[in-house]
C-alpha cells in the first residue's frame, strides 16, 4: 500500500530545506536537486510539489515570513497594547531574530530577485502590506493611549520605522561587526525612544 503524504507539511519541509540551501550556496547557485538532496528525496519527488525552482522560491520566502507573522500574533496578543506591541512587531522583523550572517544573506536574495521576479515581487508586496498594516496599528494604538506625541504621524513613522529595521539587515550582512543584535535591538530602542 503506498505511503499517506501529508502535502502541506512535505510542503513546509520543501520551504525550509530550500532556506538552508539558499542561506549556504544563494538562490541563483541554489538547484531542485540541491533542495531534494538536503531532504533526502530525488528531484522527481520534489516536482510533485512544485513545478520549477521560481515557485519553490516564492513559497520558501512566504512560508518564511508568515511564520514571522503568526509567532508576531502570538506574542503581541499577550504584549501591552501599544508601544509594546509596535516593538514586537519590529523586533521580529530584525535580523537580532535569526542567524544574522545566513538568514540575513538568504533575505536580502529574495529581495534582489523580487526586483525583477514578478512572483517574487507579489510575495514581497503582498507580506510588507502585511506588515505595514501591524506596525500603523500598533503606532495608532499607542498614539490613542498617549504613549506617543499627539502630533505623531503615523504613516510618516510607520515607513521611517521598517526603513529602519530593513537597514539593520543590509548591515547586518554588509557590516556585521557594526550591527551585532544587541547593536540592533539598541538601534531599535532608540528609534521608539524618539516617538
């Protein structure tokens, strides 16, 4: 009798071997049968799942970044309303939550493929919405509980704060020594102290 798969989590397998082997060797050096041999599988195993290296690509970043933003559900439902939460919410995007030298590499290849790779491009559109949408809630909850100035504007802060945190992971990679998590969660902290 041939062997139940459950789909979606051999799925979510595929994402996070297809993160390691970008992490190591980069999307463009990354092959499906680097992907497969990471999971133990052959590459025939793997087409059943995904029809070419571009959509497994494009699920390993959103299968990434949505278990960013469920452990970002979790933990803010239980933070204080307010600039609490907004520190969640920006803390988990930083790269002071991940292998700073590897994670941080792998992210910014999604980026530079999303430039010219429209379902890449869709990917990262459709995620930062998401994320935008959090961080102006969480600044608007703290502007209506008096946590920060009346006259803060929300969609100019809410930009200039995840410019913020997208800095601290080009620098991570490009200046380690200079962006240590620590140096990024103090960066962080600075940045909300001024609100």
């Amino acid at each position: 009798m041939p062997k139940v798969v459950d789909r979606e989590k051999r799925r979510a397998e595929v994402a996070e071997a297809a993160w390691r082997v970008v992490e190591r060797v980069g999307i463009r050096a990354a092959t499906l049968r680097d992907i497969a041999e990471e999971m133990g599988i052959t590459k025939g195993s793997l087409a059943h799942y995904f029809q070419s290296k571009q959509q497994l690509v494009a699920f390993a970043f959103e299968y990434g970044v949505t278990r960013v933003f469920e452990r970002m559900e979790a933990m803010t439902r239980v933070a204080s309303p307010g600039v609490d939460r907004l520190r969640i919410a920006l803390e988990l995007m930083t790269p002071a939550h991940f292998d700073l030298d590897a994670a941080s590499a792998a992210a910014l290849t999604f980026w530079a493929y999303a430039t010219d790779d429209k379902l890449l491009a869709d990917v990262h559109l459709r995620n930062y919405a998401t994320w935008r949408t959090r961080v102006s809630g969480f600044l608007e909850e703290a502007k209506a509980r008096g946590q920060l100035r009346a006259a803060t504007d929300v969609a100019l802060e809410t930009t200039a704060l995840m410019a913020l945190v997208d800095g601290t992971l080009v620098g991570s990679v490009l200046e380690p020594d200079q962006f240590t998590k620590a140096r990024i969660l103090e960066i962080l902290d600075h940045a909300l102290s001024r609100l």
